[in-house]
C-alpha cells in the first residue's frame, strides 16, 4: 500500500496546554478554560483522559465540587494536541439557606454557622444580607449561602406575588399563577417549607373537600361523618364532615371515604356542582352537551354533572377531550374553585339563605 502525505508547507509546532481559572458563583463553581487563540479546548469533569468523546469547550460551565477538571488544547483531538492539565475541586458545597418572611421582609437563615448569605433583587447585583430584607410585591429575589471551605450553595429563587404571597414554585408568567395567587391571599391554600405551593402536585378527595370547605368560609359543623378512614384529628376531617352532611361529597358505600384516594376530574365535576347548588347557583338541568372526543368513557352517574360545569365554564377539557377519570393538579382544581366562587347567586337563594344555613345547624 502506498500513501502520499506531501508537505504543506505550514508547521503547526507544539500546542500550548490550556489554562483553568476557577470562582464561586451561586450553585457551585465557574470553570473558565483559556488557550491560544484559534485553538478547540476539550475537557471532562470526572476526572477521565481526554478522548473522543470529550465535550468541546464553548464557555464557562459550572460543576458541584468535589470533581476534578482535565482540559487539553489540541488541534485534532488525535493529532497536535498539548498535555492534559487538571484541577482538583475539593471543597464541599454549602447548604441551601432558609428564610422567614414577615411583614414584606425577608430574613436569610444559613445552615451552618459561620456561612454568609448573599442575595440579588430583580437580577441585579448580589449583596452580602446582614438583615432582614424589604421586598415589595412583583419582586424577584434570588440568594445562596457561602463558608470559608464550602463553595456556594445552590441559590434559592422567590417571587412576591401581587398579592404579598412569597413563592418558590410559582411565577407571574404561569397560567395557573392568578388562581394560585388568589386562594393564597384568601388563605384556602398553604405553602409548605421554603414556600413551596406545589401548583402541578395531584389532589386528592380529601383535599379538595378542605377547599372547598375554606372557600366556604368553614361553616359550622357538629364533625361527624360514617367514614371508617377518616381520622378526625386530621385538618380535612371537620372539611370532610361538612361536605357530607352537605351532601357535596358521598363516600365509596363500604364505610370509606377514601381521603387520600387521587381525586378525578368527573368527581370534582359533580362535587362543585353540588356545591353550587348549595350556594343557590342556577344550576339547569337543560345545558347543551359538549361532544368530548372521550364522552363514552365518562360514567353514567357523572355524564350530568360534567355537562352542567363545562356549561357554566367552570372545567373545561384539552384538545377536545375531557380526561374523565384522569387526575387534577393543585392547579387545575383551584382554578375551577375560583371560577365557581364567581358565579353568583340567584336574589331568590339570597334572600333564603340564612333559612337554609340555620335549617342546616338543626339537622
């Protein structure tokens, strides 16, 4: 075999191997390679040789210590390349900090003593916090802890709500966001640590019950119910209670409840509807049926009560499809309480209200 290599007359000569510079930033560590102009930079961060399935460095990156960085500049990853450097990041990362919010401030909490917060408002430059923070509402902040020997935690980002209600999971741009911001300020939902509202978590029946009690102003109830599997020192035991002896919500007909059962879409469709009917919404039972793509999977018991939410534009469905026994979000079910909260009702049930209530308190 013969092979022909001539000579093109350029000498490339030796490769200069690549520098690394390092800095903390919030999440970990910024990683910056540097070689001759022109030259491609392949690197890894597990400590690996280089090779052809190195990645190509393109811009600062950022990793969780410990690793170690290798970097080579090469012209061919298998042709006129440098020697491998490396850099070993040791420090462990610190831990994320807590925060309190009281009176439209913020306090930062670090997680180990001797770690500084620092934090950054509407994007803009981080500050060391050695107080409470003011924010206002439509504010965005964002913060993370550091130590001597620890690199940056990961940063926390929270966003004040229109209505003065911090959120982490939560954002102005989502289309749940006003029904979340809503139930929130009224207090018929509750965030859990680091202000977390969990909009896309599943809800089950005994939740929704709890809603729709709240929204209900958590009227009077003497607490009892049938049900074997509610326990009654639970927070959606007197909710539970009341939607039953209200007539919103039945049990399963075997003595359960089923609290913590994943709640579906035809079931929030009849228990709201109930529970309209209760507050005196004109509930017709001659509303115009909506040809879902799926309406032959929708049960018999439930086919009215779907009919008569999607007349009322109180649950609509997806693509021409309802999702019948599909399962709700936080969101979703929030967001059809609160449209449910809007339909008034009508002068008659007004004025026949206070009847109905304290006929209620008697039975």
């Amino acid at each position: 075999s013969y092979y022909s290599c001539p000579d093109n007359g350029v000498d490339l000569g030796p490769v200069e191997a690549p520098k690394i510079t390092t800095r903390g930033v919030p999440g970990g560590i910024e990683v910056t390679i540097e070689a001759g102009e022109g030259v491609p930079i392949y690197y890894s961060t597990d400590g690996s040789p280089i090779g052809f399935d190195a990645k190509e460095y393109t811009g600062p990156f950022t990793v969780e210590a410990p690793c170690t960085v290798r970097a080579v500049a090469a012209i061919a990853i298998n042709g006129s390349r440098s020697e491998e450097i490396s850099a070993s990041l040791t420090k462990p990362q610190a831990q994320e900090p807590a925060a309190s919010f009281t009176g439209g401030r913020l306090t930062i909490e670090p997680a180990a003593a001797g770690d500084t917060a620092y934090y950054s408002i509407n994007g803009g430059e981080y500050t060391r916090a050695d107080g409470p923070i003011s924010l206002k509402n439509g504010d965005s902040i964002k913060f993370y802890a550091q130590g001597e020997d620890t690199t940056p935690s990961k940063a926390v980002s929270l966003f004040l709500s229109d209505g003065g209600n911090l959120m982490a999971d939560v954002d102005r741009d989502d289309w749940y966001y006003g029904a979340i911001d809503w139930a929130a300020g009224k207090g018929y939902i509750e965030h859990t640590e680091g202000f977390k509202y969990g909009p896309n978590e599943t809800v089950t029946r005994g939740e929704l019950a709890g809603l729709i009690y709240r929204a209900q102003g958590e009227p009077w109830t003497d607490g009892s119910e049938p049900f074997e599997d509610v326990d009654n020192t639970t927070d959606n035991a007197r909710a539970i209670a009341w939607c039953y002896s209200s007539g919103i919500f039945q049990g399963y007909g075997d003595g359960r409840f089923g609290p913590s059962d994943q709640l579906q879409r035809q079931e929030l469709a009849k228990a709201v509807c109930l529970w309209l009917e209760t507050r005196g919404v004109n509930m017709s039972r001659n509303t115009k049926v909506k040809e879902y793509l799926d309406r032959d999977e929708i049960a018999q018991w439930a086919a009215e009560w779907v009919d008569r939410l999607t007349a009322l534009g109180v649950l609509e469905g997806s693509d021409g499809r309802f999702d019948p026994t599909g399962s709700l979000t936080l969101a979703q079910a929030v967001t059809a309480v609160r449209r449910a909260m809007e339909l008034r009702p009508s002068t008659a049930w007004e004025a026949f209200r206070p009847v109905m209530a304290t006929y209620r308190r008697i039975k």
